[in-house]
C-alpha cells in the first residue's frame, strides 16, 4: 500500500480498502491469513511528517498451543498509528507498518478457546472431543522418552540373551 505523498491534500487523505493477506505471510509452519486485511486509514501531513491512523482487521488461521487444532483468530486494531519523515520522499509504502501490526495484534500462546483442554499426555487423545481411557490412579513417570526407555531395555535384554547363547555355545565347543 503505497502512499503519493504530493497527492495529499490539506486536510488529509481516507485510504479504504484490502490489502492481501500474503503481506504478513511468515513461511512454512507458521500462522496463515485466511483473509484479506480490510484497512482504513487516515492519511496527514504535519511538519514534515506522514502521520497515519486508522483500523485494520483480518483473521489468522493459529495451531492452538494445548490441543494443536486449527482455528480462526480475529486480528481488530482499531488504533492503527504510523509516522515517518517526508522530506524528500515521494513515495511512503505503508505495507511494512501494516504488517508488523498484523503480527503484533497475534497472541503469544494462541488458543481454541479459554477452556481448552488440551492434550492427554499419556496417549495423545484430544480431551476437547473424548475422553481418554487411561488410568490416572496408577503412577506415570511422565517423561517424553518413557516408550524410547522402554524399546531401549528390550533391545539390551535382547543383546544380554544373544550374549548368553554365545557363551554357552562357545562352552559347548571348548567341551
């Protein structure tokens, strides 16, 4: 979204309008726009200065941070604030402003909703949709490498078997 800077006038410019929602987009494995970013903004010039305000408004599509559904999160900035030095520029490209403010208006841990449950951390089972049926009354060492110790063990108990009938075939030969 670029800016004419002579073609302000006096009393301001109205910008209105969308901008693509590609603008804010952050690579692979990150949030996407499902939108287009509806912008309204006023444009000013004051002392040598572009003076910008408005609103912008899209909707992002977040992994939720408990149970890692997707779902649509309304991004609505309704204090959009943007100045920079004129002098000497002709143009002002206002798509950066914009965009870090998309990013800024996205929450640090998102989540579906307030009372998200999450995930089972035994089996995985989303706990919005069912009920797990694992048996919290028995202990669990709640490691994430628990089923790799486990494979671990057999596989050195697997060896320790494999050594013992070598040795007593090895006995058997010395016989």
């Amino acid at each position: 979204m670029k800016v004419y800077v002579d073609r302000i006038p006096e009393e301001g410019l109205l910008l209105e309008g969308e901008e693509s929602g590609e603008i804010v987009d952050m690579g692979e494995g990150h949030e996407k726009f499902s939108e287009n970013i509806l912008v309204r903004l006023h444009v000013y010039k004051v002392s040598g200065k572009l003076i910008v305000t408005g609103s912008l408004s899209t909707h992002a599509l977040l992994s939720c941070g408990r149970c890692l559904e997707v779902f649509s999160y309304l991004i609505d900035n309704k204090k959009f604030t943007y100045d920079c030095d004129i002098e000497g520029r002709d143009i002002i490209d206002l798509t950066e402003p914009v965009r870090e403010d998309i990013i800024i208006g996205l929450p640090v841990r998102p989540l579906c909703r307030e009372g998200c449950r999450g995930l089972c951390n035994r089996c995985g089972q989303n706990l919005n949709v069912k009920k797990c049926k694992c048996d919290f009354r028995t202990p669990f060492s709640a490691g994430p490498f628990d089923v790799l110790d486990d494979l671990l063990e057999k596989k050195n108990l697997k060896i320790k078997n494999q050594i013992s009938k070598l040795r007593k075939k090895s006995k058997n030969l010395d016989k």
